[in-house]
C-alpha cells in the first residue's frame, strides 16, 4: 500500500465535522492516491461502463473503496475500476457528481461532495477550504473600492465588480472581489494589470483574491451572484 492509500485509510475513520483540518488533509491524500470505483455495468475502458450511484439528501454520488482489502470486505460482486483520485474528481465534479469511501463501513462511510472533488481537480492551495461562510464585506477599505472603480473604467472588457467576505473552514478569511467580464479568454490580462494596479491602495492586513463570476462551479461566484449587488457597472452604450 502505498503512502497515501495508507493515509487516506488512517484518517477516514477519524474525519469529524469538529476537525476540518484532518479532512483537508484527508483531500490531500485522495489527490495523490487511488479509488476502486465500483461499476454498475460494463467493464474498466468499456464506453458504456458505468458507475454506482448513491444518492444522500438529493445528492448524488459515485461510490468507491480505498483498497483491495476493502474491495473484498465489501462484497461488490461487479466489475471494478481503479482510478486515481485527481482523475476521478475531475470526471465527476463537472456534473455535480460527489464521490462515497467505503459505503460498507460501519457508520456508511464518508462523502466527498463535488465542491471538494473540484478543489482536489484544480488544486486545493488555489481554491478555498468549505463549508465556506460568505457575508457582506465589512473590513473599512473605501479607498481600495474606489480605486478599483477608477481602474475598472479604463478597463473596457469589464461589465461589474462584486465584493464579499470569505471565511473558509481552513485558512484566514479574505475579501473577494468578483470580476466579470466580456470574454474570459481575451480579458484575461488586462484584468491581471488592472488588478495590480489597484491592490496598491489594499489596507495593511486585509487579504485579497478575485474570482471570475463566468465560473458555473465555484460557490463563491455562485453567492456573489445570486446575494451582492454590483458596486461598480460599466455604462451600457445608448
């Protein structure tokens, strides 16, 4: 057994809501180990092979084991297919898909919801700890807005800008500022210079990231949509 299939079977059983530390470092593992996904139909690199399905208060997710040793433990008289654990949350996640360890457990096991498998797909340095807490921003940064606001102006790919307050499960919370633009492709670098021209005037201590509001899966941009109102918006031609 390799260092993180060891990992990933040592910490499950100790995952509890209290502890969000030994679940990030739970992630950690699973993004460098493998799963026994557990097929429905078909066989491993068959194209209608198709995995298990549990669904937990309306949710859906695949079911898998962490070993071969839990693989014989839980009886599964179907095929199998081992997968690492990066891959398989960059195949579930875009469908909203989450990903079940070990089901036959006692207790049920543990479920990786799809925000978690998108972090371990994209990086969990790069992308926050949930279950993320987001409110209105409070921390005074007034100059900050405004110039973001001046910068946003001579930045014509720009349609608005959001602000909120993240504190994520794991980590010190920060100010999101939310970007959305006409085409994220080509509005990429000017947005990267505007804000590095703006940052110059964040308050001592107050940390800053952004997030672009085209993204259909990160939760924040999905809360800044749908709870903060633009505090910029680019006029709209006559």
């Amino acid at each position: 057994m390799t260092e993180a299939q060891g990992a990933i079977e040592e910490l499950l059983p100790r995952v509890t809501a209290d502890r969000p530390d030994i679940y990030e470092t739970l992630l950690g593992a699973l993004a460098h180990g493998e799963v026994w996904m557990l097929l429905w139909h078909g066989r491993p690199g068959d194209p209608d092979a198709q995995y298990g399905s549990v669904e937990v208060a309306g949710h859906g997710y695949a079911p898998a084991v962490t070993s071969p040793a839990e693989l014989a433990a839980s009886g599964w008289p179907r095929d199998h297919e081992v997968i690492g654990g990066r891959d398989i949350a960059a195949a579930l996640y875009p469908d909203h898909w989450g990903l079940w360890l070990n089901p036959h457990t006692p207790g049920g096991g543990l479920g990786v919801p799809w925000a978690d498998l998108r972090r371990i797909a994209g990086g969990l340095d790069r992308l926050p700890a949930g279950p993320l807490v987001i409110t209105e921003p409070t921390a005074p940064a007034e100059p900050f807005y405004r110039r973001l606001a001046d910068e946003a102006r001579r930045t014509p790919v720009l349609r608005s800008l959001r602000r909120g307050w993240v504190r994520p499960a794991v980590g010190s919370a920060y100010l999101v500022i939310g970007l959305e633009v006409d085409d994220p492709g080509e509005a990429a670098e000017s947005v990267r210079r505007m804000m590095a021209r703006a940052v110059e005037a964040v308050p001592d201590g107050l940390a800053v990231a952004t997030v672009a509001m085209a993204d259909a899966y990160d939760p924040v941009a999905l809360w800044l949509r749908a709870r903060a109102r633009p505090f910029y918006s680019a006029p709209t031609a006559s």
